[in-house]
C-alpha cells in the first residue's frame, strides 16, 4: 500500500508468525529513519501538519519550544514526560528513543548547565539529526547515543530520571526495558513516561499489522498489564495514569501516512481505535 511517501506492507497471518523480534526492531528502525531523513511525523505522530500546535495540545508551553530547534519536533509525541518528571537544575536524565531530540533539548533546559540530557535511539539517522540539532543549536549539555533500549549503553545507576514519549510500546520486550531502566537508574530514582496504551485487547488482525505496530497500535500493552511490568522490574509507588484517547491511531482525518495506513487496513469505525489511550507512567528505584 503507497500512501504519502511510504510504502507499508500488510502481512500476511503465517508471516507474523514467523516474525521474530529482530523483524520487529528492523521494521520499525527502517519507517523511524524515513522519518528523520524527511522531516515528517509518523507512529504516534501528529494529525496535524503543524507539530508546534500539535506540541502545545500535549502541554508543552510554546515558550519553552522557542527555546530547542525547529527541526527537533518531529511530532513524534503522545504526552509530556518533561513536564511529568518536574525535573530540576543538575539532574541527569535518559530519555529512552530520543529520535531527533524533542525531550532531550527541553530537559537540557530545565537541569540546566550543571546537569545533562542523554537521548538513546536504535535508529542511526534519528543519532544523526538529533546530533546535528545539538551542533547547530551550541547546547552543550545534551549527549545522543546510539542504542537499544533493551539493552541501554550506559553504566548502573548513573542517571537520576528516566523519560520517553511514545516508544516503549515499540519494543517487543517491554519486561527488559524496565529491567535495563531499573539498572540505569541511581538509588530513589524515578520514571515519567509517556506511552500508548489499551483499555482492552486488540483483535489479531490489527494487532498483527507491522504498520500498526510501527505506529504505536499493536505493540501496547493493556494498562493493567502495563502497571505490573513495571512493578514487576522493581519499582515502587508505580502509577499509569489513562490520560486520553490517542491522538492518530485510527482517526479517519489524520494526516499522519502510518495512521492513514492503519484506518485503511482496519476500517475507520473500527471498534478498538476508542481503546488506544495515551498514559502516563510514574515510579521510583
């Protein structure tokens, strides 16, 4: 199926099957480095053309984003987790998926010189763009490492606040990215995530979609089974906090290509699109 600039291939049942992780993360590096070379939202990007806009309706305040560059916002996001996390000068945060670095630069912001924003991305191009952002903008305490998000490139417990916006429902082992999360983190600290979730249980055909999985659909978790993952890896006082419907997986008007793609296959009066719900997931090491 060719819709905008991409081309999606819907899958056929005994593919999936044999579909192992790796297909998984290849499939979704492959669309996610599209987006950075070209300049334009996908996944649980944008319905609007306009990301500042789309960035304020998430809360972010326009002052702060007149602070980071343009080409950061890919409108990648489904919440606020700078914002959630309250962050404060000195403090070392991780943002899990950092892409062209959205959170990463306003986090940059709010630690302040004497702290740091570190972004890890899978995709070498999002590494690129979001390097190159940092370059031409002179912030000098940001930092963009390639790498995995079940197995993060850094050190135990040397970060004191973990973010991510619109990612970890990517991963087809979201047990391991909370364990790698858990080992990264110093003693008392915390996460504020911002992820798509479901109310209920999606039926296999969308759920099997790649284009719904590259587009934050069938790869989320149920909330509840969400919570206990996370409280599974070792943290403790966990809240997932239902926030509000998704803003693009199944809305017929999205101009999102990817949402474009999941309306098509799965039909726009699709019972599970009033399921996919934005959350917020706070905790503490």
């Amino acid at each position: 199926m060719l819709l905008g600039r991409y081309h999606f291939k819907f899958l056929a049942m005994d593919e999936i099957k044999t579909m192992d992780s790796n297909a998984v993360k290849q499939n979704v590096r492959t669309a996610y480095g599209k987006i950075a070379q070209q300049q334009t939202g996908c996944g649980c990007g944008t319905p609007t053309t306009d990301t500042t806009e789309f960035a304020v309706a998430l809360g972010y305040a326009e002052a702060e984003l007149n602070t980071i560059p343009a080409e950061a916002n890919l409108g990648l996001s489904c919440g606020n987790p700078t914002d959630l996390a309250q962050l404060k000068p000195g403090e070392i945060v991780l943002d899990l998926g950092s892409g062209g670095g959205f959170d990463c630069f306003i986090a940059a912001t709010k630690v302040g010189a004497t702290g740091k924003a570190i972004g890890v991305d899978m995709t070498p191009e999002m590494i690129a763009k979001a390097t190159e952002n940092a370059q031409k903008s002179n912030v000098q305490n940001v930092e963009f490492r390639l790498g995995e998000i079940e197995n993060l490139p850094l050190a135990d417990e040397t970060v004191d606040v973990v973010i991510s916006n619109c990612v970890i429902n990517l991963s087809p082992d979201k047990p391991k990215v909370f364990q790698e999360i858990y080992r990264v983190l110093k003693p008392n600290g915390r996460i504020a995530i911002s992820d798509t979730a479901l109310k209920q249980q999606l039926s296999e055909s969308v759920r099997q979609d790649i284009a719904a999985y590259v587009g934050c659909v069938a790869g989320a978790l149920l909330v509840d089974e969400y919570q206990k993952i996370v409280e599974t890896a070792g943290f403790q006082n966990v809240k997932v906090t239902v926030k509000q419907a998704s803003s693009c997986c199944g809305d017929a008007e999205t101009k999102d290509p990817i949402g474009q793609a999941i309306v098509a296959a799965s039909g726009v009066d699709a019972a599970w699109q009033n399921d996919v719900v934005s959350v917020y997931v706070e905790g503490f090491k």
